[in-house]
C-alpha cells in the first residue's frame, strides 16, 4: 500500500513538472515589431515604451543592452530587475505586453485573398485557409505545404485538405508558429 502512495506522488509530481514545462513552452515569445512598456515604479525617469527592433535587441536605462529573441514577458521583467538591483535595489519593475505585431503568419498561392494574418498561440492551417478566404477553384487542395523556418533549415509540411474535409488526418491540421508559410499550389 505504501509502494502505491509513493507511485502517486511520484506521479503528480511528473504531471506538474509536465505542464509548468508545457506552460513555459506554450507561454507568448517577444519578437521583432511587438510594443513593451517597461517602467520602474517610483522612478519615472526608468519608464520607457519601446518597439522591439528586428534584431530583437533593446536598450534600457542603466542595464544596457538585452536580447529579448526567445524571452517571456516574465523572462523580461526578470532580467530588468536583476541588471537593474546593482543601481536600485529591490527596485519593482514592470513590463507589459502592449501591441503584439510579431506573431503572423502567411498564405500565398491559390486561396481568394493571399496575405500576411495575424495569428494566435492556436492558430491552425485551416483557420488562417480561412482567414485567406479559402481555396480558389483552381487550388491543388491535396498538395498543400507549410514552409517553417528552424534556425538556419526550412522545414516543409504537408498538408492535404482533401482529408480534412472527409474528417481524415485531423492530425495534419498543425498550430502555425510566428513566420509560417502556407503554400496553396
């Protein structure tokens, strides 16, 4: 019986390191165009809002420079105060997430209205094939591809509508990630 109890906790213990680590991953990312007010409380003179850069690198008053490519807000918030306590201690700081304008995704090919969309954490293939006005008549529907770009290799997709329109394959129907591109021949 006590083997059994251990099991358990060893268990719920796996499920919560799982899904802080499922969190983590599944937590928003700073990139290039978004807007971040970051401000010290009680010290106006440390309060800034900021576009992200395409290098993704700011510069904040008395920290210097700081790679947000890949960073939380919370990451952020964090790296200020640290950078920050050797010139103000205990010093609050605050960083919010004011316009997101990095997460899109695009359409090209054969669908009514081919463009950028803005996207969510969520967004599937056949959500923005949607927000692209759908297939045009003269799409080949079966051959579809998203192109993702891996740090320095592109990684293509399939994705073939046919069988998600007979309830087939649902699995094909991915969560898009910032930059891809579906490809409608």
């Amino acid at each position: 019986m006590k083997e059994k109890g251990f099991y358990m906790i060893v268990l719920f213990l796996f499920i919560v390191a799982s899904s802080s680590a499922f969190a983590k991953e599944a937590a928003y990312h700073i990139g290039p165009g978004d807007t971040l007010e970051i401000s010290v409380w009680k010290d106006e003179s440390l309060s800034r809002n900021m576009v992200v850069p395409p290098d993704g690198v700011i510069a904040f008053p008395l920290v210097g420079d700081i790679d947000v490519t890949n960073l939380t807000v919370a990451d952020l918030r964090k790296e200020v105060t640290t950078r920050l306590s050797e010139y103000v201690p205990d010093a609050t700081v605050t960083v919010m997430l004011v316009e997101i304008n990095s997460l899109k995704a695009y359409v090209i090919g054969k669908v009514n209205r081919p463009g950028e969309f803005p996207i969510t954490l969520e967004t599937t293939v056949v959500q923005i094939l949607s927000m692209a006005g759908g297939l045009n008549p003269f799409a080949s529907a079966g051959n579809i591809h998203i192109l993702r770009q891996k740090k320095n290799d592109s990684v293509k997709i399939p994705f073939d509508y046919k069988q998600i329109e007979k309830g087939k394959n649902l699995e094909q129907n991915i969560v898009l990630e910032r930059g891809d591109v579906v490809v409608v021949p």
